[in-house]
C-alpha cells in the first residue's frame, strides 16, 4: 500500500529530482491526499494557490509577538501557531501543482500565481516583524550596550527596515526567483520543453501583446508581472542565455541538442539540486523558524542577506561557469 501510494505521488511530480528530502518523504504525499480532497470537491488548483496565499498570509499575525522571552508561554504558542500555519500554507502550494497534473487544469495564471505565493506569504510577516522589532529588542540592545531610549529604538527600527527591505527584495525575492528558474533548467534538460516551464520573457511579452485589452486589467496586470519575473531571472543567467542561443543557431532548436550533450548538462545541474533546494522553503523556513523562537527575528534579515545571498551566488557562478564552458566546446 506504502509502495502504491508513492506511486501515486511521484506521478504528480514534475520530477523527484527537483525534490529535497523533506519535501519527497512527507511534504509531497501530504500534498497529494489534499490533492485527491480538492479533486472530489471539484475546487481548481489556482483556489488552493490562493489559499496557500491567505493562510501564510495570516500566519504573519502570529509572528509578530515576541516569543518565550517576551511573552512567555503565551509568545511561544503564538510563534508555534505561526509556523504551524506558514507550513499548512507551504502544503498548499505544492498541492495546486499536483492538483493540476492530476487533473490536467494547468493554466498560465496557476503559473503566475504560484510564483507570487511565496511573496505573498512573506512580506506582511517581515512587516510585522519591523513592527515586532520596535516592541521587543531589549536582547539586541542589551548585547550591543544600547540604551533603550525613544530615539534609539526609533533609529534602530529604521535601520531594521532597511535590512529587511534589501533582505525581503534582493534577497529572498531574488533567491527564490533564481531557484525557481535553475529548477526548470534541470527540468528542461530531463523531460525537454513539454516537461518544463522554462518560460521566456519574449515569449510573456508576445503573449502579453497578444491579449486584448477587454480581457481584463488585472489579467494584463498578471502577465506585465510574469515578464518581469522571467526577466529578472535571464538577466541574473546572462552565460545561459548565450548558451541557449547557441544551441539555437547550431540545432535549430534547444530541444534538437544531441543526447550525449543534454547528459553533461543534466549531469551538471543534479551536482547542483541539492544546494538549490536550500533556496527554497525548507532549509530556509527553519532557520526562520529558529529566529523567531529564540527572539532573534532580525537575525533572519541578515542570514537571508548574507548566508542565503552567499549560497545563491555560487550555485549561480557555478552554473555560469559551466554554461560558458559549453558554449565555448560548441563554438
């Protein structure tokens, strides 16, 4: 039954590849039952995705109090209610997708959606943890011998805000956007176009161009925001961009590459999956979670800025550096 039901699941994966541990043993198959659930109610994948958005949304409240430290047993429940939630929230959104493979209703707004979830979820909690911050720093200012005055707490806030703001948008955002896009590289070079969404920012732009204005503005809104996303995503990737053009010229197509130079490719980027996977929810939610149970949120700010930012920069070099190095054997 055990085997049968792993079965079940992996077939509503893009690929256990692109699966860390954690996610492949337990977060999936608790997907998939909630899967099979919203199938027999009839409820669309993108109702789950903006379900997923409300509830890691709300969670935000819970973690705006202080945890044991501050607010006892009380402050503790609260941060744990929140994680609880944030992780029912991360449920959710991997459920959509299966949903969607199980039911065949994939759409490009699911996509859109599911790429926004995750920003959704995360910028009124790093809101209220400013907010958090400006009640509950006694820790903080007692380890770095600051008074605790009125202009001080208003002048550590601000430079809170700023940490956050460039952890939140540069950072977080940045991150998880570049994992998402090395996610559907390896993707692309294991199942090819069909298996993938290794979408193009020329290709959201003609499809964007293509739509009428009657088809709504918020609909317009959701497409101008995907280009933008795809954008960023190739600016960040410029060796794969040339590499992919390469291809192009030499085969056509990327998809007519031979086998044999597809392999090296995928070879490379498994090496890199399971560093990848540290950018995306897991690994980076328990140190989240960890913070703020310590009261230490703000310390989250700054491992999101430099531990996460340092990771993400040499999976992105690496990869880069490969890419170049195709290029160049291919010229």
């Amino acid at each position: 039954m055990i085997k049968n039901l792993k079965q079940k699941v992996q077939a509503t994966l893009k690929s256990s590849e692109t699966e860390d541990w954690l996610d492949y043993r337990l977060v999936r198959p608790l997907s998939y039952l909630w899967a099979l659930f919203f199938q027999k109610l009839d409820v669309h994948p993108n109702t789950v995705t903006i379900i997923s958005m409300v509830i890691g949304a709300a969670a935000s409240v819970f973690f705006m109090h202080g945890s044991f430290y501050y607010e006892g047993w009380h402050g503790l429940l609260m941060n744990v209610v929140g994680i609880l939630l944030l992780c029912q929230a991360d449920i959710f959104d991997c459920t959509d997708g299966q949903l969607a493979r199980l039911t065949g209703k994939k759409s490009r707004l699911g996509r859109i959606l599911d790429g926004m979830a995750g920003f959704v979820w995360f910028i009124p909690i790093y809101v209220l943890l400013m907010v958090r911050f400006y009640h509950h720093h006694s820790l903080e200012f007692g380890w770095l011998g600051i008074a605790d005055t009125e202009q001080n707490v208003m002048i550590a806030t601000a430079v809170v805000v700023a940490v956050a703001l460039y952890s939140g948008f540069a950072g977080m955002g940045g991150q998880q956007r570049l994992a998402d896009y090395y996610i559907q590289i390896h993707l692309f070079m294991l199942k090819g176009e069909k298996g993938s969404e290794l979408d193009t920012s020329e290709a959201q732009q003609k499809a964007y161009d293509e739509t009428p204005d009657d088809a709504g503005r918020l609909w317009k809104y959701f497409l101008r925001t995907y280009i933008n996303y795809t954008r960023k995503q190739e600016r960040a990737t410029p060796e794969f961009q040339r590499l992919m053009q390469t291809l192009k010229e030499k085969y056509g197509s990327a998809s007519n590459m031979p086998d044999s130079l597809r392999q090296q490719l995928l070879d490379e980027s498994r090496r890199l999956m399971p560093w990848n996977a540290m950018l995306t929810f897991n690994f980076r939610s328990a140190m989240f979670f960890l913070f703020c149970l310590v009261d230490l949120p703000v310390a989250n700010f700054i491992f999101e800025a430099l531990c996460m930012g340092l990771l993400t920069w040499c999976i992105n070099r690496h990869h880069e550096r490969f890419c170049r190095k195709m290029r160049e054997s291919l010229s």
